[in-house]
C-alpha cells in the first residue's frame, strides 16, 4: 500500500527548516557541510514552491543539525511538529544571550559572536603544547558575501585550523607574558 501524498505540506516543511536552520546559526553551505549533502539540496529542501515526488533521503540527513529528532520532517509534512532533541531548545549559540557575555568577555568579542554576518563555522581547539587549554574559534563571512565566496572561507579556515591544531615544533614554553 502507497502513502497518499497529495496532502504533504511541503511549503510549511520548507518555513520550518529554514527557522530551524536559522535559529541554530547555520548557513545553508554548513548545514550542507555538516549534513554531507550540497548546499543546492538545502536550497531545494527550503524552497517552498518545490513539490518533490517522493520524500528525499537528505531531510533525515539535515534533522539532528537543525535540532529535530529523526522523522520530524515527516511529522511536519503531515501537519505535525517536529520534535525537539532533547537540549535543542536551549539557546544554540552566544547570540542568545549577550548580556551575559558581556559579563565574561571583551565587547570586541562579544560584537563578533552576536554579529549578524553569515556564520562560517565554529570550533574548540585544543592549545598545542598547554595541557587542558582551549581556544574558541568562530568564523564569520561578510553579509554580501556570495556562495563562492564563503567556500572560499571555509577552505580557508579549514587550513588555519589545521595549522592551529599542530603540534609546537619546539619544546621551549613560551615566555609567562606572552613574548
């Protein structure tokens, strides 16, 4: 027996992505990234005039990125909710709460976590050569920017990144004030 599809909600399926997509900070090239699909599926699965045949296999791939447990996405299409994974209603990212940043870190800081530009990618990193001390990376793309040009960024953080989780070549500790 087939599933009637004639009643899928396919426009308020495309609404609830993109929200949940935008609520956690991702662009639609790192949620592609993460969900090891490419940005133009995510395009297709937030355009809301798109009427696709059959249910495609990438919105079970995108459902834990954007907080929803899997077959949410289906849920939806039927007039439904999506459910929550547990701790996704939890603010998603410094942008939630800048007063308490304020609180901890520079404003320079802070104005860089709660900018609106395009969020490129974020990441903890271990500090080579000091033992249990991290730095926090977030990359962000200029508002403008084009497709191209954040690839071009995210290819460009991947290879700083990998420079800045390297091993010190040398065993010297650096100086105690940071020369």
């Amino acid at each position: 027996m087939t599933e009637d599809r004639t009643n899928l909600q396919w426009p308020r399926l495309a609404t609830a992505i993109r929200a949940a997509r935008e609520a956690r900070g991702l662009t639609q090239y790192a949620l592609a990234e993460l969900a090891d699909i490419s940005e133009g599926t995510v395009q297709n699965l937030e355009d809301t005039t798109r009427r696709p045949a059959r249910i495609p296999p990438s919105l079970a791939k995108i459902e834990p990125h954007i907080g929803w447990a899997e077959g949410s996405g289906v849920d939806v299409l039927h007039g439904g909710q999506p459910t929550r994974l547990p701790g996704s209603d939890q603010p998603t990212g410094p942008q939630d709460s800048p007063d308490k940043l304020r609180s901890k870190y520079s404003l320079r800081v802070v104005d860089e976590l709660v900018s609106d530009d395009p969020l490129i990618d974020s990441q903890v990193i271990q500090l080579p050569g000091a033992k249990g001390v991290r730095m926090t990376v977030v990359v962000h793309g200029t508002p403008d920017a084009t497709p191209q040009e954040i690839q071009d960024a995210l290819i460009a953080w991947r290879r700083a990144e990998s420079q800045l989780q390297k091993e010190p070549e040398d065993d010297d500790p650096p100086a105690a004030n940071g020369s």
